[in-house]
C-alpha cells in the first residue's frame, strides 16, 4: 500500500507547527506516488513544501545548471493566481500537482481553486500562516474571513488539521481521491502532540469531525466543546478545567466541515447530539459557518475583528484565547440552559 510508511507521532506537548509536519509527511508521500510534484509562490522556506531529497530535484532548464526537466519541485515565482491556473493544468495532465503559499494570498486564488471545484480534478491546495498564530507579521497576514470563505467552494474539501497525527490522516484521504480537490490550512506555530493513549484515534479525520473524548460515558455529555488546528489543544485543556468542576464534557475536533457534511446522519447526531444543546465552538477565525453546529443557544469564541500585530503568547492574553474562557462560556451555557427549563 502507498501509504504503509507514512509515520506516527508520539504525544508531545511540544509538538510541532503543522505546517512543519505537513512537509515531513510530503516526503513519504512523494517516495510513494511518482507523479506527486508541486512548489510555492516564492514561499518554500516558509510552507515547507519543499521535497528535499536531492533526486526530485528541481524544474529548471538544464542549461542553468540548477535543474532539469524531470525535476519534481516548481518555482512559480510571487505569483499565486498563475501558479494555480499552471496546477490546474498539471493535474488535468493526471499528474499530483500541489502548490502552496500563505492562506491570506489565498484571496488571490479564489477564481482557480474555484475551477479545480468545478473541473472535479484533484489538485492539492496548501497553505500555511493560518491564523493570529502568524504574530508579529500582524492583520495584514492574518486569516480571519479566509476559513468561511474556502469552506464555501461547491466540492473542494478544507482541511485544518489539530496536530501532526490528523495531517497523517489529511493526506492518507486525499492521495486517495480522483476527483476531489482539497485545501489544507496549516499553523505556523507549534502545536501539541496529542496523546491517543487518552484521547480517539487520528483515523477520526476521514469522516471530517470526530469524538476526541467524552466524559460521560453513556454518551450524555453535558456540554460539547468543538475545534479546528491550533485550537483543539485548548479545548482539550478546558476538558479537564470542566472535568474539576463536576461537569462531563465532550471534546470533538473538526478538521474539516466539508467532510463531515458527507457523512450520514447517523454519524454526524453521534458525534453532535441533537439533545444536547450546551455547545461552544473555538477558532481562531470569525464565525461564519459555525452556526449549523452551535445552534440558536451556543456560543463562539473566535475573531469579530482583524488581529494584531504582537508576538502570539500576547496575542492569545489580548484576545483571550485561555482554557479558563473556553470553561466559563461552557458553563455559562450550560447554566443558561438549566434556567429555561
């Protein structure tokens, strides 16, 4: 199978920037599939899209020296919109194409990811830099509208992978796609390592949303807490500031809102109970969207304004971005909820 060497990641609190992860688990998917090849607009070093083995080399004409024309890493220069008309054309050729920059260039790819949508051909869109987790860079780099924006592409699945074990699992489904385009949205910062001895297998990717753990053991859970990246390592530590108080949380991450709306609806009332109204969403984006999973009577903790310009440790105290909120919005619902009845 293709995909029997892609790795394991032990827990680390730690951990690793998913985009870090992302270009260590590229290099086993590029030993895997011949025809696997992409670049960045000018941005390698930052995306860390780059295959390193010195025999994928790189698409240059030989006479510079520098390359040749079986080279497998492409350099498209500052220009993300050609860059993605070029992917798109590479991928109709039945070749892997990825191409990746930083998400908030994403505004200007939207007319050519848009068509690999409507093509139903499977290029590999990536970008790193995904949140406020950008820091000093400030809100001229930091995604805000970006998520619901890509989230909304008819038939393109995003991705926002909580750690580097459900980045394993992002790229697991999508070399086993056809004609799927995906986006992978990746954390310039670290991100712990969640330990799977504790928490639900990585394997939960594959159907978009999944249960990381529950409380409460008959599947009655007082409150739901549901995350995407950067941001399911805090509702993990809110789990257990809830846990202290009496309370039986469940924790769901969420790596893709595209893929859990494929699923039955079975599957999906498993993870989110109807019955169970007390839910609070964590990202470190606006809301949009989220309203089909919080419902008329749970609460958001994201982004209502552009970021800040400030390293991330301030920027997450300035926004408050704390497992002590997270705990206080959850038990503030659930207490709201027990007022009304």
């Amino acid at each position: 199978k293709w995909d029997a060497n892609l790795p394991v990641y032990p827990a680390d609190e730690k951990g690793m920037a998913t985009r870090a992860a992302n270009g260590k688990i590229m290099q086993f998917v590029a030993e895997a599939c011949p025809y696997f090849l992409g670049g960045s607009a000018d941005l390698a070093p930052s995306t860390k899209t780059r295959l390193t083995d010195s025999k994928f080399g790189d698409f240059l004409p030989p006479a510079t020296g520098w390359g040749s024309y079986a080279g497998r890493n492409f350099h498209f220069g500052i220009r993300e919109h050609a860059m993605g008309a070029i992917m798109n054309g590479m991928t109709l050729s039945k070749l892997r194409a990825f191409g990746s920059g930083f998400f908030v260039f994403s505004d200007y790819m939207k007319p050519v990811i848009r068509l690999s949508a409507l093509m139903e051909i499977p290029v590999c869109w990536i970008f790193t830099h995904d949140s406020i987790g950008v820091g000093e860079d400030g809100p001229t780099h930091q995604p805000i509208e970006h998520l619901a924006m890509i989230r909304s592409i008819p038939g393109l699945v995003t991705f926002r992978p909580g750690d580097a074990n459900e980045n394993v699992e992002v790229w697991r489904w999508i070399m086993n796609q056809h004609h799927t385009p995906s986006a992978i949205v990746l954390s310039r910062q670290n991100i712990p390592i969640i330990d799977r001895t504790v928490h639900a297998s990585a394997s939960g990717v594959t159907k978009g949303g999944y249960v990381l753990r529950c409380a409460s053991p008959e599947g009655k859970p007082d409150v739901i807490l549901i995350a995407t990246g950067s941001e399911v390592p805090l509702i993990c530590k809110a789990y257990e500031v809830l846990v202290n108080k009496g309370l039986k949380p469940r924790i769901v991450s969420m790596p893709s809102f595209n893929l859990f709306e494929m699923q039955s609806q079975e599957y999906k009332d498993s993870v989110l109970p109807r019955r169970v109204r007390a839910r609070v969403g964590v990202e470190f984006a606006g809301e949009y969207g989220w309203g089909k999973y919080l419902g008329l009577d749970g609460e958001f903790i994201g982004m209502s304004t552009f970021g800040e310009s400030a390293p991330l440790k301030m920027l997450l105290e300035k926004f408050n971005f704390t497992p002590e909120r997270v705990a206080e919005v959850a038990e503030k619902v659930v207490n709201k909820l027990k007022s009304e009845t």
